[in-house]
C-alpha cells in the first residue's frame, strides 16, 4: 500500500471515529481509483441462527478499550483486535490461521456501526471474501440474548 492510500485510510478512519463521517454500504473510490469495499451487515437474528446450526464464523470483536474493558464478556468465541492494529495482526495468530474464504463477522459498540464497518473494509481489502458487520454490534446483540462467554483473563 502506497503512503497516500495509507494517509487517506487513517484520514477516513479519523473521520469515522469522530463521528464526522457516515459510512454507506456502498463502494466509494478515492482520487486515485482505489475503491473502498461495499460492506454488508448482518442481523443478530442471522447470526444467532449460524450459531445455532454450528456454521464455521468467525467473530472479530473491534470494541474500543474502555468499551472493551468495562465488559466481562464478549460473544461467544469472538477474537478481539483494537481496529487500530487490526492490519497488522493478520500475520499473527489467531487472525492468520484463518481461511480467507471462512465467513467472519465483525462487531462493536459504536453508533452506526462505524469502527466494524472499518474493520471489515481492512478485511475485505487482505483477501477475506466473507465479511459482515454486525448491525447494532454488541448492544444489539445482548438485547436479541445472543449467546455470550467471559473474556479471557490477562
């Protein structure tokens, strides 16, 4: 990735973080004909039922730290990555041993979905062919009883 596709990211991120920024589910392209992928959401409802029909998912949990930290659980299975450092993990287990074509589920605890919808375009554009975010994230997710385990200690 060349340096202004990376500044433009981080500037996009910035935006999205701060609230400054509405993502849509649409492709976007930037000056330099790179596209930003389409993101798709899935419900809680379709989720709990690929649990329920034990359906390979994986589940990145992009909660931020205080999100994150203030909670003593996570949904079941979930790995969680800070969305800053996400990239970068990939190269390293857990995130490496993961098939890209294996459909993975991003979630989090933000308004609109912004930080997974981040997420899932880092995925989308390092090969992942599966990816959705979570629609309503985490507060979604335990008002629909989703099923839930306790972080890791550590």
């Amino acid at each position: 990735m060349n340096f202004k596709r990376m500044m433009e990211l981080r500037i996009l991120l910035l935006l999205v973080m701060t609230g400054g920024l509405v993502l849509v589910a649409e492709a976007q392209t930037t000056n330099d004909q790179q596209s930003v992928p389409a993101v798709q959401l899935i419900t809680t409802a379709e989720l709990k039922e690929k649990f329920s029909s034990n359906e390979p998912v994986t589940i990145i949990d992009v909660r931020a730290a205080d999100s994150y930290g203030n909670s003593e659980t996570r949904i079941k299975g979930a790995i969680h990555v800070k969305l800053r450092r996400l990239k970068s993990r990939l190269v390293y287990p857990p995130l490496k041993d993961v098939p890209r074509d294996r459909e993975v589920v991003t979630y989090c605890a933000c308004q609109g979905e912004h930080s997974s919808i981040v997420a899932a375009q880092i995925l989308l554009t390092s090969g992942f062919k599966r990816v959705r975010a979570l629609k309503g994230g985490w507060h979604e997710w335990l008002k629909a009883s989703g099923q839930v385990e306790p972080k890791p200690k550590g």
